[in-house]
C-alpha cells in the first residue's frame, strides 16, 4: 500500500492509496459536510455535499467518491462550495415536505443541522408541496416519505449490513420513492428481518421507531461502526 | 448596519401577526424584564400587544405569520410599504411552516373539511362577503411576496434571539445568532 501526500485547505496530510479524499479529509479535522455517507457502508455520490474543488480540474468531484492522489491540490470549503451547498440544502428543503416544528426528528435532524451550519436560514426556492405517503404498516418502525432526502443510507445498510436488502429505490428525479421489496407495505416485507438498523442510520425524521413523538426521535449511529468493528477486526468493542 | 437611531428619536418597533398561533409574540413577552430594557430604547408603535388598529409608519417591524388570505396579503404590502426593517419572525413567517401544511390540498376542499365534514352544525362556508377574509389558493412565506431585510428562524424564536437581533439592529452591530439560526 503507497503512501500519498497531498494538501487538503493547505494542510499537508498523507492518505494511503484507495483512501478517499473524504475519509483523508476527515481523519485530519476536516469535516466535509455530507448527509449520504455513512462510515461502515460503501459510498454513493447520492447528495453532492461533499464535492471539492481539485486544482487542474475544473468540474467540481464529490470527494466520498474521489480517491487521494500524490500531489493532489484540494480545496472543501471556498465561497463557490459554500454557496453550492447551500442551493442543495435548500431543494431537498423544497422538494418534499419539511415542517421541523412537527417533526419527530426535531432537534436532532442531520438536514436540519446541516442548513444552521451552512447558514441557510431561509429558502429561496418556491417549495413543491408534493403528496406523499405514510407507511405505518410494520410492527415497530413507520417511514415518512415526506422527510425523505434519497441519500439511499438505508439501502446500503440493510443490503450490506443485514443483509436482507429490503429496501431500494423506484422511480427517477422527482418521482424518486423508497419502496420495500416490490413496492409491498413494509409491514407485509418478507426480507425485513425488524432488526432497525436503516432507521438508526436514516439522517431524517422519515425512518422512525412508532411511538415517537414530535422531537422525541433519537438516533444511535455508532452501533453502525461497532458492527463493522467486529466483522473487520474480530474486536467486539464499543 | 447602519444604526436605527434618527436625528435623536427613539426609533419606533412595531410588531404583527399574520397566520400563525401567536407563539412568536408569546415568545416576545418571554423577553421578560429585558422588555424594559428594550421598552427603553425604542417607541412603540403598532402591535396586537396593545390591540392595534392601524399602522403608522416605524423604523423595525416584527411580522409573526404566514401569509395565508386576501386580509394578510393588503396588510404585509401595506408593512413593507411602512417599515425601514422588515424581519420574518418565526418559521410560519420565514417558510409557511404549520399554517402552509394546508397547501398540500386545494382550497375548496380544506374549507369543506373545516366548516361542513368537522362541523356540528353546519351554518355555511366563508366566502367573499368581506366578513371573513378569503384565503389565498397557497400560503406563503413573506419572502415571496415582499423584500424581507431578516429571517429570524423558529418555532417560535427563542426570547434570548429575539432580544439579540433587536439590540443589535439597535446598536448597529452584526446580530450573533449562533446557535439560534435553526428551522423548528
Ligand atoms: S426531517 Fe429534519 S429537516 Fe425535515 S422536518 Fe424533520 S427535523 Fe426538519
Ligand atoms: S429493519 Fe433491518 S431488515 Fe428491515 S428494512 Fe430495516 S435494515 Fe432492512
Ligand atoms: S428513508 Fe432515510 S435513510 Fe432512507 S433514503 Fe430516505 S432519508 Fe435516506
């Protein structure tokens, strides 16, 4: 394994190769902002929170999907990134219906802390008001389509984590819908197994435990890196 | 920012409130005795607090709400038309939040539901005689229909933001909100 030297904001830092520039990046206090990547499953480019710019190059690359190379000149947080990020916040805040005070994820939401961070304190985009559905069907967990950002996290983890794959996408751009198995009611799902891991890595309030209330939701992502802990490294440690 | 102090007058704060539960203003009178402070320092001019009936021109104006019918639309045209300051007070002023969940049906049928389905005794729907104002097809957030000079997120704004945003615009000074700018 070679060792890469690159510079991140005009910090000095070494990456190995197959590394990417988002997880070198991390590992060195600088936190891209994300909302699709989840440590412990693969990466997807979905939110294109994470791009940077890379001197030499002039589109702008999603740094959870750019691998580090020697050299490399890389910038995360210039105007034209600040601003590009506050545009994506803003239409995930446009698309679907977002009500922050009704919401059981209130408080502890990573789209919304995402827009305090970046500064987003209103949206300029005329919100779409969409109807979308509510799927209480299964026993323990409901999803609300309404909160729904299509980072696919619950895809990934139900596929390469549980491994039952229950979840998937259908649909394109705006007709985008998380469905289980065949479009079924979740609760009807032959693959889930219940064990609720896409509602701990869910960002939003549209995986959660019923029962909840409004800002009554909370999220435990470390169980996430525990599991994978274990199966790499054989250590059972939190 | 230039500071709102005039040729030695008090500037002049008025407050309004548009379509929303009238949590903001409760989170207003949250300010507590800091009220004397800011009563202080400025005048008082239009306000639900004092039961205003007209609005006279002021230099900061507070708007609590959404814009959701024919009576809000005249007031915040009239608002803007009268206030150096235009702040988008609370979530329902800055995105329509709770009052705008109703733009998810048509309006004919969010009436139906409210006065004929939900209703004991039927007496008839609001329409245009001028008593009861028309709603709007949409609510919408003030930025979309007026210049909005700040948007002062939260359901309802903290009293501690509330206080900040106005003593700074009061002093001239860049208001410090961290950790008060947040949806909900
Ligand atoms: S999911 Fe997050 S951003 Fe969306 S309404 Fe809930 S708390 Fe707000
Ligand atoms: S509960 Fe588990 S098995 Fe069921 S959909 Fe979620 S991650 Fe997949
Ligand atoms: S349900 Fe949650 S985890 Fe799944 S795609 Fe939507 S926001 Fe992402």
């Amino acid at each position: 394994m070679s060792v890469n030297t690159l510079s991140i904001d005009g910090k000095m830092v070494t990456g190995t190769t197959g590394e990417t520039v988002f997880d070198v990046a991390w590992n060195n206090g600088v936190r891209i902002p994300r909302l699709c990547h989840v440590g412990g499953v693969s990466d997807v480019g979905a939110c294109r929170l994470c791009l940077v710019e890379v001197e030499g190059q002039s589109r702008l690359v999603a740094s959870c999907r750019t691998a580090v190379q020697e050299g490399m000149v890389v910038r995360t947080d210039t105007p034209r990134l600040q601003a590009h990020r506050r545009l994506i916040v803003e239409l995930l805040f446009a698309e679907r219906n977002h009500v922050c005070a009704v919401c059981v994820q209130n408080g502890n939401c990573e789209l919304q802390d995402l827009a305090a961070s970046l500064g987003v304190d209103h949206v300029r985009l005329r919100y779409r008001y969409p109807k979308l559905p509510v799927d209480t069907s299964h026993e323990r967990f409901g999803i609300d389509h309404n909160r729904c950002v299509l980072c696919t996290r619950c895809i990934r983890v139900c596929d390469e984590v549980e491994g039952a794959h229950t979840w998937d996408l259908r649909g394109r751009g705006t007709h985008a819908l998380l469905i289980a198995d065949f479009g079924d009611p979740w609760g009807q799902s032959e693959s889930c197994t219940s064990c609720g891991k896409c509602v701990q890595v869910c960002p939003t309030g549209a995986l959660f435990t019923k029962g909840k209330s409004v800002a009554e939701m909370q999220k435990d992502r470390r169980f996430l890196k525990y599991i994978v802990t274990a199966r790499e490294k054989h250590e059972w440690i939190r | 920012m230039d500071p709102l102090t005039t040729g030695g007058s008090r500037p002049r704060l008025a407050t309004v409130w548009l379509g929303g539960c009238s949590g903001c203003h409760m989170s207003f009178l949250d300010m507590d005795e800091r009220l004397l402070d800011l009563a202080a320092r400025v005048e008082i001019g239009a306000t639900p607090l004092t039961d205003y009936k007209s609005f006279a021109p002021v230099d900061v104006t507070l708007v609590e709400g959404a814009v959701a019918n024919e009576e809000h639309l005249e007031q915040i045209r009239h608002v803007r038309r009268n206030t150096r300051v235009l702040i988008a007070f609370g979530d329902c002023a800055v995105t329509g939040n709770v009052t705008a969940l109703r733009n998810l049906f048509a309006v004919d049928d969010v009436l139906d539901r409210a006065y004929r389905q939900t209703s004991a005794v039927v007496v008839g729907m609001p329409g245009g005689d001028g008593i009861v104002p028309r709603l709007l097809d949409r609510v919408r957030p003030l930025h979309e229909l007026v210049k909005v000079d700040y948007h002062l997120q939260g359901c309802p704004p903290s009293a501690d933001a509330i206080f900040e945003l106005l003593t700074a615009l009061l002093d001239g000074r860049l208001a410090d909100l961290r950790g008060e700018r947040r949806f909900g």
